[in-house]
C-alpha cells in the first residue's frame, strides 16, 4: 500500500522529535481531541469532553521551546545578501534571499519557534474514564486521544510535492546571520516556488504537535516471542510464574493487535487485568 503525505510527514515528524505532528500542519488541535493513528498520522475524529462525557482540565506551560526538523535531503542556503548601514559605517542588518531545496516529494522542513506545552492536570483520571468507556464498548481500543498540544509563538512549514522542489525566501536579518524562517518580525516573502505542497510561513498560533495516550495491553511479548496474534501458549509452570505472566491456567497472553472486549472475554480475563491507558 502506498504512503500517503500525511503519513510521510508523520513519520518524519516522529522518527525526529519523537512527537506527533499536526495535519494537516495548519489545523488547531486541543487537548481532549480523540481519533485514530494510520502509522504516526493521527486523524482526528472529535473531542473525549462532547462525545463521551468526560471532564477534564488543563495545565498551560510557561516555558518557551524551539522545535526543529527536515527531511533528509532538504537543505537552505542563502543565496543573496543586501546590507544596509544603519547610523554610521556599522553594518545592523539586510535583507536575506534564502533558498529552501527538498531532494524527494513529500520532504518537508519546519521550525517552531516559542512552543509552550500545555497539558493535561487530571490525566490518570481521564484514563479511568475512557477504559470505563471502553468497557461499556463506547470506546475503541484503536482509538488515540491528545493529552498534550505544543502551541507556537511562531511556526513555518514547508512541504514539497515534487522530487527536486525548491522555494525563494526573502526577509530581514541581523548581518552575519541566516534568515530565521519563523521570524514573524523579519518580514518573509516568498519570491519564487516549483513543486511546493504545504507553505506556513511564520504564522502565529499554530498547535503543530501534540503528544497521545492510547490503550495498549500489558504484556506486548507477541514480538518477544514471534508469535502470530491470538495464540496462546504455555512457556511457565506455576513456580516460574513471572511479570509476563497474563490470567490463569499457566498460560501467556498474546492479545491481538485490535485491542477489544471481545479478546478479554474469550480468555475470561477482566479487561482491566489484560489492557491499561498510557503515552504512546
């Protein structure tokens, strides 16, 4: 099957900062958002607080933060600097003509400028909340949920669409320094694109990555073990009962990567005992 952008860009996003990206990249997220992950591209459905009823409250961070990313094979380099002298023969600062070039399509460069992380206060009780929705099956084990958006003073991304894009940037600077594409006070102009998908340039405001909980069983050994989904299999007697160890009967659990009520009734297993809420 084909990757589509959004899980390209995902992945990126992901495999660099270990964070989940907004998409698409201008969409305001908050906390409480509910959908599902297609790889690292979480689509989003709706809200925990509207549809299932579940209250929470929120912690806005104070602390300032710089995110950065690009795709491998994407570079910027200043192509153009025109100076100007302000009050004397020292040189303050100029305009700056940058060029951004992406080797492959759907690469993508970002810069986030000023993100403050804001969080969930309550959030072991929204997880208990949610499995309680889980068990009246409201809740579906695919489901994942926002519990911590990073929301930006400044933000720019750039995506390609093209193998070989490339796109002119110009905008003031400090003399001897490169043009800060997320600098809302330097006055970006795009002069010239090919082959350019996304284009947020400096804009304020912007969410463009968040952190999920989703749930997850409590022994994951189908790896460990490499067996296939749904099998089960005696490995310890009662004296070598261990952590891996799932229900009764000697028996370990391989729960079956659709988590559902379905799985902890066939094994007679509480679904509090086999599935719990955590980071993901």
């Amino acid at each position: 099957m084909a990757i589509t952008q959004a899980e390209r860009y995902a992945q990126d996003v992901y495999s660099s900062l270990r964070l989940y990206a907004v998409w698409p990249p201008g969409l305001s997220m908050e906390i409480g958002a509910y959908g599902v992950l297609q790889g690292k591209w979480f689509r989003h459905i709706g809200n925990i607080r509207d549809k299932f009823d579940i209250q929470f409250s929120v912690r806005e961070g104070k602390v300032p933060v710089q995110l950065d990313f690009k795709s491998t094979g994407t570079s910027l380099s200043t192509i153009e600097a025109t100076l100007s002298a302000d009050d004397g023969p020292a040189v303050k600062s100029g305009e700056i003509r940058t060029k951004l070039s992406f080797k492959t399509a759907w690469s993508s460069y970002c810069r986030v400028r000023d993100a403050t992380y804001n969080m969930l206060l309550n959030q072991d009780a929204v997880n208990a909340k949610i499995m309680e929705a889980f068990e009246r099956g409201l809740w579906q084990g695919g489901f994942a949920y926002v519990h911590g958006v990073f929301k930006a003073k400044s933000t720019t991304i750039i995506s390609s669409s093209s193998d070989g894009a490339e796109i002119d940037l110009s905008g003031r600077a400090m003399a001897g320094q490169a043009l800060d594409l997320a600098d809302a006070q330097a006055g970006i102009t795009v002069k010239s694109q090919q082959g350019i998908s996304n284009q947020i340039v400096a804009s304020a405001g912007l969410t463009p990555f968040m952190c999920l909980s989703g749930m997850r069983p409590k022994n994951r050994i189908l790896a460990l073990f490499g067996l296939s989904p749904r099998r089960i299999e005696t490995f310890f007697t009662a004296e070598e009962e261990g952590a891996a160890m799932v229900g009764s009967h000697n028996k370990v659990l391989i729960l079956e990567p659709d988590i559902s009520i379905a799985t902890a009734n066939e094994l007679e297993i509480d679904p509090r005992e086999a599935y719990h809420v955590v980071e993901i």
